[in-house]
C-alpha cells in the first residue's frame, strides 16, 4: 500500500512508534477492574459456600450409620427432609403461580390506570414484609381458621391421599405450610410477571388484535408466549424462597419425621431448613456434620432447579422474540 | 369478498381532543385507495377508525358512521372484534408473532375462530395464503421456522399471509413498506395490485410516487396547524389528483411544494 519503503534505521529525532495498545481512559479501566472484581467476588463467595458444605458435610457421610441422629443413616435422616422441602415447595409454587399471572394480568392489562398503580406498589410492599410474620399469622390465624375446611376436605375427598386424614386438631399441618408460603412467593412472582408482561410489545399486541382477538385471546397470544421466561424465572425465585424458608415452617409444622403426601394430619415431614434451624442449638459433633450435610443437600436441590429453569427458557430461544 | 366502505360525518377524537374531523368518503369495492398527507394530519388515525383498531387506545372514539357494504360499523351492539375480522391490517412494521412458527402465524387468525381444521384442510390454508402473499416460495421449506428469522420485506409479506388467512373483505395497510428497502417494496406493490382482485384496499403511504404506482383512487389529508383537526380535503382518481387536482393545498403537497 504505502510507498514509503525506505531501508535503514530511522531517523534519530523520529516520533516513538505508536503503540500497538488501544487507547483507555482511565475512567473505563476502572469501571472495568471494578466490574471484573466483583464477578469473581460472587464466585470466590460461591466457592467458599460450597467448600465449607463439602468439608463439614464429609465426616457424616462416612460415619457409621448408628452414630448419625434417628441411627439409620444419612440417607434415612435427610430423605424425609428432602421430601417435606420439596413437598411444601411444590404446594407453594402450584397454589402461587396461577395467582400471581392473574394478578399481574389484573394490573396490567385490565384494572384501571388509577387502580393499577397503587396495587402494583401494595404488591411490591408484600414482598418486603419478613418472613417471621407471615410464620405468625400462619400459626396464628390461618392455622386455626384452617381446621373446618380441611375437615370438609376430609369428608368430601378424603379418598385422595392428599387429603386422607386424620384431620389435625390445631391446624399446623403441611397444606398450612404450603399456603403460607404461596401467601410469602406470590408478590416476588407477580412483580416479575408484571414487569415482563409491561413489555410485551403493543405492536404484537396490536397484530392479535386486529386479526380479531379479544382481549384474552390477544393475552394468550401475544401476551403469555411473550412474557413465558419471565413467568418461569419469577416462579424459580419463588421457589427458591420455598424452598430455603425457615422461619414461617418451624413455627407452623408439626413434625414427625414421616413421608407422606398426607397434607392435612398432624404427622407430617419437617424441612431442611426448618429441621436446621429447630435442631442447630443442641447440637454437637456429628450431628452438626449431619445438618450442614442437609444443607448441602438442599444448596444441590436449588442448584439443579436453577438449572432446570434455565435450560426450559434456553429449550425455545429462537422463538423468544429476542432476535 | 370485497365490499364498499363509506365514511359519514366521521369525527374522531382522543379524549376531547379532535384528531380528525367531518370526513365523507366513499371506498369502492375491490379498489385500491391511497391515503396521502403530512404527518399527523389524521390518515392513519381515520385508518385505524375503519376497524376500530383506534378504540385500543384509552378515550378514543369516533362520531358519525362507518358503513360496510351499508352496515353501521358503529353501530348499537356491533362487536369490534368482529369488525377487525371481517377488517384485516397490515402495519407499519412487520409483526409476525416471534414465539410462533411462519406455519402458526399463518393461521393465527383460523385458530381464533375457533373452526376445527383438519390437518390437510390447514395446510391447504398456509399454503394458499403464502402463494397469495408471494411468499411460498421462498418459506416453503422451513416453515416450522420462527418467522421472526425472516427478513423484514419476508415478515411483512409473512403478515399479510396472515391478514388475508382468514378472508377479510377488507384490507388495511398502514405505510406497509416504510420500514422496507426498494426491492421489498416493490414486492409487496406487485402484491397489492395482485390482492386488489378479490379485497378492497386502503393503504396509508408517505411516498407519493408509491401511492400513484399502486391506487385507483387518493385520498388527500391535511391540517391548518398544530392542535388543528385533520380533514379530508380532496379525493378523487389517482390520475386526476397528481395532474390537475381542484385544491390548491392537494396541488402544492403532490407537486412538492408543500408548507
């Protein structure tokens, strides 16, 4: 390209050769040094999280299974907790979910402007209300209140499992539980729907529209397939509050340690989390390895939830609407 | 297919603000009408007011009365959403549902109605509707594709697939091709002239040449000043409105020598 090919040494008053290093400002390095920094904070803390699990976790799996509490083994100590962790969870999530797309539905696309607004910031509201409350009116209020429907269901569908019986006298059951916690997730899943649905742009809106859609045909067209990854992440961060609860479950749930999908008897499977915080003060020695070892076990349990999540929003990218 | 639209005394307003005012016009069937005009002089809003697409807005409304083929569109009990069937549109910027496949979005308007297709009968359909958008050809083979891959000429022939799916009387195109390079453009202009056979046309377009290409008729809006009503000033045939139109504002807007 350039004629200048002129042989030899340069020149000795020649400008210094431009440096090959692209040009930074300041103010980006430490923008960048500062973002890069905390991106491997979370993960050194992340680290850190699992290594103290693993390392605590590690003599209760070798120990004998006489020395672990209940003397069967680890296996037969956090099964039934793993079971009543995903088991309230569950209850949780099902009872919520619906809810809070309605709800966010409401607010959206149906309430008036003058009605939507407070009630999308009494929502926001609910989800910064502690968890030891809603353990209290759960104990309080909903468990006794609770007793004659779940008589009711007893009588009328008692031949569901679900709903077999006895019925609990004080009402601290499983279904307790499970609704209270709905009651806990529902604003976290109903600002995440709400968001997503706000987003949803008024062009596709528009086109289900004009090809002659009512108002609930256009929401189940452009409105839900738009905003379905927002549902499910709201919902998996509703779940992981479920599932790492503590406080609200072992206030309300009477606990026998049995497995069963009973929801409505005073015997009922604790939590992890619940069982952690109820049994940590007296333990020592191994039975504190044998409840880190739970924890570990439910740190897992959120882990591949999360990764479930991810791979369903990840399974129809190429029709999320993104590109 | 292909019924006659006539506006009477057609006010429209935004909460109280009068958008459009007193428009008398008279759509032949099977036609193509161009509607030309400044920006913000009401041609897309008056548009939109002919499938009642323009009531999405909060306090929009209309006074007076739009007539298909001598039915009140307004009138007491008249369903909107049955107008928008019977009514198809085309935007301004291609919209083809992004989470559905080109398949699904073709018969995206089918499925509203609730009609049980069978497989070959909807199959028949998407094919039908493609050939009628010219676009067959080119999504043939991927059909289960998400049409949002297409490109943006594609997507808008992909949308007017899915207007005339369902078999409108009318079609509505609102400056179809202002997001679109020439060519795409003028695809979708061969297509209208092909469409004008068995629908009643009415496209809204900023490019004049465009509007004396494609319509027997044009329409010409204009407003006095901001805040001002827009009104239909002049219409007749497209020929007679580019050379020797009866306003003076009609004149100086094809002419170019507008403001």
């Amino acid at each position: 390209m350039s004629t200048d090919t002129s042989p030899g040494p340069a020149p000795a008053k020649a400008p210094a050769p431009p440096s090959t290093r692209p040009v930074v400002q300041p103010g980006d390095r430490i923008f960048a040094g500062s973002a890069t920094g905390a991106g491997i904070l979370i993960l050194v803390v992340l680290a850190g999280v699992a290594a103290f699990l693993l390392i605590e976790a590690a003599p209760a799996f070798v120990a004998p299974a006489a020395d672990i509490p209940g003397g069967n083994g680890i296996v037969a100590y956090i099964w039934p907790l793993v079971f009543g962790t995903l088991l309230a969870a569950v209850i949780a999530l099902l009872i919520a979910t619906p809810l809070a797309v309605c709800v966010a539905l409401f607010i959206t696309h149906f309430a008036p402007r003058r009605i939507a607004q407070p009630l999308g910031y009494l929502i926001d509201l609910l989800a910064a209300v502690p968890s030891i409350v809603y353990g209290l009116w759960g104990v309080a209020v909903l468990a006794p209140a609770s007793v004659e429907l779940m008589t009711w269901l007893q009588d009328y569908l008692g031949w569901i499992p679900l709903f077999a019986g006895p019925v609990s006298a004080t009402g601290r059951t499983m279904l307790v539980v499970g609704v209270t916690l709905a009651v806990m997730i529902l604003p976290i899943i109903t600002a995440v729907s709400r968001e997503v649905f706000l987003q949803t742009p008024k062009l596709h809106e528009e086109a289900a529209l004009a090809l002659g859609a009512t108002r609930w045909e256009m929401i189940k067209m452009a409105v839900l397939p738009f905003g379905r990854s927002g549902i499910i992440s709201g919902a998996m961060l509703g779940l992981g509050r479920a599932l790492g609860e503590t406080m609200a479950v072992a206030i309300i749930l009477s606990v026998s340690g049995a497995v069963t999908f009973n929801l409505i008897s005073s015997g009922n499977p604790s939590t992890i989390a619940a069982n952690i915080a109820l049994q940590f003060p007296e333990s020592t020695g191994i039975e504190v390895n044998t409840l880190i070892a739970s924890g570990l076990v439910l740190f897992l349990i959120t882990l591949a939830v999360n990764s479930l999540a991810r791979f369903i929003i990840n399974r129809r990218r190429e029709f999320s609407g993104a590109n | 297919m292909g019924k006659a639209i006539e506006a009477i005394d057609l006010d429209i307003y935004y909460g109280s603000f009068l958008a459009v005012q007193g428009v008398n016009m008279t759509i032949r069937p099977k036609t193509v009408t161009a509607l030309i005009g400044p920006s913000g002089c009401g041609k897309s809003t008056y548009l939109r007011s002919i499938n009642r697409m323009h009531e999405v807005i909060p306090g929009a409304r209309v006074e007076g009365s739009i007539e298909l083929d001598g039915t009140d569109l307004y009138g007491a009990g008249v369903d909107p959403v049955g107008v928008r069937r019977q009514i198809g549109m085309v935007f301004q910027r291609p919209n083809p549902f992004p989470t559905m496949s080109i398949y699904d979005n073709v018969i995206a308007g089918q499925r509203l109605n609730n009609k049980r297709m069978r497989k070959d009968a909807t199959d028949d359909l998407v094919e039908r509707s493609l050939r009628g958008a010219n676009l067959w050809n080119e999504v043939k083979d991927r059909l289960e594709k998400p049409g949002s891959g297409l490109s943006g000429g594609q997507q808008q022939r992909l949308c007017i697939a899915r207007a005339i799916a369902v078999q409108p009387d009318v079609l509505l195109m609102d400056e179809p091709c202002s997001a679109l390079d020439p060519i795409s453009t003028l695809a979708i202009e061969d297509l209208i002239n092909e469409l004008k056979m068995d629908y009643t046309i009415v496209i809204v377009t900023h490019n004049m040449q465009q509007a004396a290409r494609v319509s027997d008729y044009t329409g010409f809006f204009n407003i006095e000043g901001t805040g001002k009503p827009g009104k239909l000033v002049e219409m007749d045939e497209t020929k007679k409105i580019f050379s020797q139109p009866t306003q003076k504002a009609t004149e100086d807007y094809v002419s170019g020598r507008f403001g």
